[in-house]
C-alpha cells in the first residue's frame, strides 16, 4: 500500500476568495495563476477569471507541492457550536472547487501524512507530550484510512445506507462521516478538525508523524474505526450506542482509570445518578491546567466545566427550544425521561413528554442537538426540576460522544509517562499496531 492523497472538504459558499502563494496551473485551461482570486457559484457553474466552466470540478494544481499554498478566506470553525467562528487559513496540496447544494465546495487535495500534521496540531496544542502525538497520529490515521474504505464500500453496495428511522411515536438518527458523497472528510468537528498549516506544528509533531508512518491499528486484519472524544466522564461508550447498530470489539465501555474493569451497570437510572453525581478517580477527571493546555485549543479552553457540567433551563426557553429544534408542537415540556441507557450512561433514547403530546429521540447526537442551541456536552445526564422556579437542571458528565480514545484521559496518561502503545491498547480492546506503508 503506498501512502493516500486524500479530499478534504474545507468551506461552502457561493463565492469564496482565496489567495495563492505561489504558482498554481489551472487544469481546465492550463493557465498559470498566483496572488489573490475570487470564484463565484453561478446557476450551476463555476464563474471564474472572466470564464465560466461547468466541469465537475475545477483543479488548481500547485507547480511546486512543497513550497507552495493557498489561503482560504472566512473559512467557517467549529460549526453549530457554541464557539462557532470565522479564520482565514492557509493549506498545502491541490485545491479543487465543485457545484454543491447551490453553493460552491472548496476541497483541499494532499498526501496523507501531511493532512496528519495539521490534523493533530489542530485537534491538540503542538506542544503535547510526545506519547500522546503518536498515539493521535496513529488514531486519526487510522480513523481516516476506515472511513474511505466505509464510503468505498457504501457507494458499491445495492443497499441503501439508512442512518434515520422514525414514525409516529420516535425518530433514531445518528450523524456520521458517510454525510459526505463528493469528499473523504470535512475539516471540521464532525469529522476530525483540519486546520490546513495554519495552526503553528511543532519538531515533536513532525517527528510523531514520522516515527509512525504508515502504522494504524487494526483487528482482525481490519483497520479498526479508531474514534475519540474530548472527555468520556469516566467510561467510555460503544460504537453501537452511538453510530449505526454495529458492534465493534475494540470499541467497548472501559473504565478510564488504572483499574479498567467495569463493575458499576450504568444502564440503571438510580446507579447512572450515583455515577454522574460523583468525581471517580479516572484519567480524564483532572484540573491540570497544565495538561489540559496540551489537549484543549485556546477555543476548547473557552469551556470551563466537561468533566461534570451543568445546564438550567426555566420550563418556557426549553419548551421553545425543544419545539423549535424537533418541529413538533409539544406546548410546555413537562417532563425528560431516559428510555435507554448505554454502558457509559448516555442516553441513547430520551422520551420528552409535553402537554399536547410525548415522542422519544435518539441517538446521543440528536438528544445533544435538540436539548441545545448548538450541542449539548454529551447525552449523559440526569434531569432535575426545581420545585419554586420550575427550572430543569441538566447534570451531566463528559464532553462528546465518547466512544473510543479520550482525549483528556490520554493526555493524563502521556503526562505520567504511558507510551503511546500502552495509550492505545487502554482505549481500543485487544487491537493491534500494524505497519501498512
């Protein structure tokens, strides 16, 4: 296997400008350009330099791959979250531009590995602990490599992949990378940030990317689908929880600590209380602000609480919210009422009662969406009412889906001298290092 170029979708708008720092060839017309362009979405077209095309794509490929990038600019971060904003961007590779939806999508084409070392400067600060880079390399390697074969084998399939199910009394939906037809992944926290070279790297990322290149880990032969939040709260959760119903033996429940037996049966409501009412001693239950500077960019910072959290509501916001968000008349929301938990306590189906009437939602991203302007910190919660305000208190615990590596427990784990093989091999059940370019 030799090392992947891969697509990367980047923006979407119908007119971006960009900047080209260096000496790039149009495909199209085989005409040089450099400096600052402008490119419009016009009735199903591409309008540029005075021409409009209608290719499938239109190719910017630069003379001189090392040396040369482009700036994107407005490019919109961390989409439909609370600290959601606007940054101009600089990348390395090809870029390439496509008629989507009534709108314009800007694609970044480049090796791999170099998409790795912005990948984990953007996802964690590039000063972080040397075992903890590797072992992200080697996730987010991995992650990348499993979703192309996913769409690989998606698109070839005669079945159609159904990611929703929903009648009159539920509605299951769970959000993943097969969103995306006309790229391999997005640059966002949907699929694993990509900054492009925008966010500084380090000599102890590019030498992370290097002393694993190529490696992934694998099970059964099989590169393993190596997801990772932000903070599990103290146990991880299952794929099958989260995504489509498909298990996967190195993505079970763990517990984040030295002692990785799992004991506690968080799928009861009364024992799921217990647990998020508490501060287990596990990895990713820290105050270091050290170690969270590692792992946490200065926007990630922004949030004070993701260990344990809480959110209030009064009974009317919610109400409009949850209304808003479902489109559905529930009138005032009476009660919130977990159906389903998985090992690590999200819930994976919330039944929300109202005056007018009841319907369950799942799975935990939907549950985050719905109970939030842009996404609540994770499904695992318990709901408490105020008897004098009527307000409903969220108490929840851990930050994100939770399913796989833990970021903040990894950081911990670098930080008092765990490799990254010992990192791996804690987060993902029984898999396996292999070298496969």
């Amino acid at each position: 296997m030799q090392e992947p170029t891969i697509r990367v979708g980047i923006m979407y708008k119908r007119e971006i400008s960009f900047q080209l720092n260096g000496t790039y060839t149009l495909l199209q017309n085989n005409k040089a350009y450099t400096g600052k362009q402008s490119i419009k979405y016009q009735n199903d077209k591409i309008a540029f330099d005075g021409l409009t095309f209608e290719p499938e794509e239109l190719i910017f490929i630069p003379k001189d791959y090392v040396n040369s990038s482009f700036e994107l600019f407005d490019v919109t971060i961390g989409i439909n979250f609370h600290w959601e904003r606007k940054e101009n961007q600089s990348f390395k590779g090809s870029i390439h531009f496509i008629c989507e939806d009534d709108k314009l999508t800007a694609i970044n084409v480049l090796k791999l590995e170099d998409y790795l070392v912005s990948v984990i400067s953007s996802e964690m600060k590039a000063t972080s602990s040397l075992e903890l880079l590797k072992a992200h390399a080697i996730i987010s390697r991995s992650w990348l490599l499993a979703q192309v074969l996913k769409s690989e084998n998606i698109h070839s399939s005669t079945q159609t992949y159904q990611s929703v199910t929903e009648n009159s009394n539920e509605r299951i939906k769970w959000y993943d990378r097969e969103d995306h037809q006309n790229f391999d992944v997005c640059a966002d926290d949907h699929c694993q940030r990509y900054q492009g070279i925008t966010k500084q790297s380090s000599h102890a990322v590019i030498k992370a990317i290097e002393t694993t290149r190529g490696i992934v880990l694998t099970s059964d032969g099989n590169i393993c689908d190596a997801r990772f939040s932000k903070c599990c709260g103290g146990i991880s959760e299952t794929f099958e929880n989260v995504w489509e119903p498909k298990a996967h033996k190195y993505l079970q429940a763990i517990r984040d600590g030295k002692k990785t037996d799992l004991k506690l049966d968080l799928k009861n409501e009364s024992t799921a209380k217990s647990w998020i009412l508490s501060s287990p001693d596990v990895f990713c239950n820290t105050i270091d602000k050290t170690i969270l500077s590692q792992i946490l960019n200065d926007y990630d910072m922004e949030t004070p609480d993701f260990f344990r959290w809480k959110v209030r509501y009064t009974q009317d916001d919610l109400s409009e919210l949850i209304n808003r968000k479902t489109e559905k008349d529930f009138g005032k929301i009476i009660d919130l009422i977990p159906i389903e938990r998985g090992l690590s306590g999200r819930i994976i189906k919330l039944k929300i009662v109202g005056e007018k009437m009841n319907f369950i939602i799942g799975k935990e991203l939907e549950i985050r969406k719905v109970l939030s302007e842009s996404h609540l910190y994770s499904s695992n919660f318990i709901l408490e009412k105020e008897h004098l305000t009527g307000d409903f208190i969220l108490k929840g615990a851990g930050w994100g889906h939770g399913v796989g590596l833990c970021q903040i427990g990894a950081a911990v784990m670098g930080a008092n001298g765990y490799s990254h093989k010992d990192i791996l091999l804690h987060y993902f059940t029984g898999a396996e290092l292999e070298k496969r370019y």
